[in-house]
C-alpha cells in the first residue's frame, strides 16, 4: 500500500466514522421527539399511556349518561347507536365506568395497592402488580372522557357481548384498547370490556389491520 492509498483509506474511515455517529444522533434526536410527536393529532387521537401523561390543554367537554356516569359529549351519538343496535341484536349492556378526574384514578389505584399487600405483599410488589391494571393518576383514557368500561345488563351473557363487540365496535369509531397479546406493546393486561373512541376511519384501519393505538399512530400519523 503506497503512502497515496493510505491517506485515502484514512478519510474514507473518518467520513464513514462520522456518517455513522451522524445517523445514530438523529435516531436519537427522534427518540426524544417522540414524547411531543402527537401533539398535532385530533383530539379523538388523543394518545395517554404509561409514558405519556393526559396533555395539560386537553379539557373533556362532558356530558351525563342516564346512569350518572359523565362522557365527552362529542363521542355521545356513536355510544348511543351503538348501545342501540347491540340491543337489537338482544344484548344489554351499560357504560360501568366512563370519565374519572384525577383524584378519583388515584383513589382507584391506591385501594387496589391495598387489595393486594392484604394478600401478603409488600407495598413495592403491590405497587408493581396493580400498575398492570391500574393506571397512575394523570395516565388513565378515563380522565378524557373517551374511554368507556362496558359491561353486561341482565341474562345478556358476558362472552357473546364482549364477542360482539370486538367484531362491531369498530363501526362506531370505538377500539378495544387492551387486546390479548398485546400487553408488550400497551403496558396493560387484556381488558375486554375498556373500549376507546379513535373515530371511525382509525377504527377502521385499527381492526382490520389488528393493531393497537400506539402502533396505528407510530404508522399512520
Ligand atoms: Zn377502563
């Protein structure tokens, strides 16, 4: 190798070097990014999970259902045709838990630690095990109105309304949140009767496509 070929084999190291580092610093440029990324969306699209907090300028605009409880009045007519057609189809359901403030989500969280340390487990392992289930004060759906519990009424049985729901709810711009298998990807445990308003296009494509709403945002928008 003569002295020529050895300086360019120097600056072809250094440019590639330097191409390197300048990739993974935009990678992780992105990463951070990704905290303030959905800021844009629509406030159907509203994304709270473990890492992301409910944003301080979203204000539910709510309303009350006939059995006290409170949802955002914008998803109200989807909620009720749905309701109706699924009693149609001779199911009877209602909406068990719907808008909760910030106290109330702490408050759940808190009894359910308790819960758990009286089967003998100390409060870090009853912490542990209840955040896969509950949601920390200021990370619940609950508190922007547009997540909805639903649970049956009635002789209506449980497993051919969850079931009619998973195949229909779609059509009314409402997602099962929670799906089995999923729970690497939404930090939460299956929960078949926590439904979330995403609107129709996005449920659409969210059921066909058997996605979770962090993966439809992380593709789609
Ligand atoms: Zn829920």
């Amino acid at each position: 190798m003569n002295k020529h070929t050895k300086r360019i084999l120097r600056v072809a190291i250094v440019m590639l070097v330097l191409l390197i580092s300048t990739v993974m610093m935009l990678q992780l440029t992105d990463k951070n990014n990704a905290e303030t990324k959905y800021d844009h969306l629509p406030w159907y699209l509203t994304l709270v999970t473990k890492t992301r907090s409910v944003p301080k300028t979203y204000i539910p605009q709510l309303c009350k259902l006939a059995n006290g409880e409170q949802i955002d009045r914008r998803i109200y007519p989807e909620l009720q045709e749905m309701f109706d057609d699924a009693r149609a189809n001779g199911l009877d359901l209602q909406a068990a838990h719907c808008y909760r403030t910030k106290q109330q989500q702490a408050d759940i969280l808190k009894t359910r630690i308790h819960e758990i340390m009286k089967q003998g487990y100390t409060e870090e392992q009853a912490t542990a095990e209840a955040q896969l289930t509950v949601a920390l004060p200021d990370h619940s759906e609950h508190q922007l109105g547009l997540a909805i519990d639903i649970q049956k009424k009635g002789k209506t049985n449980a497993d051919q309304l969850y079931a009619w729901l998973e195949n229909n709810a779609y059509r009314y711009g409402f997602i099962l949140r929670y799906p089995k298998n999923k729970t690497e990807e939404t930090g939460f445990q299956y929960e078949r009767w926590h439904y979330r308003y995403v609107g129709t296009d996005a449920a659409q494509v969210i059921q066909e496509e058997q996605l979770t709403l962090e993966e439809y945002l992380q593709i789609y928008e």
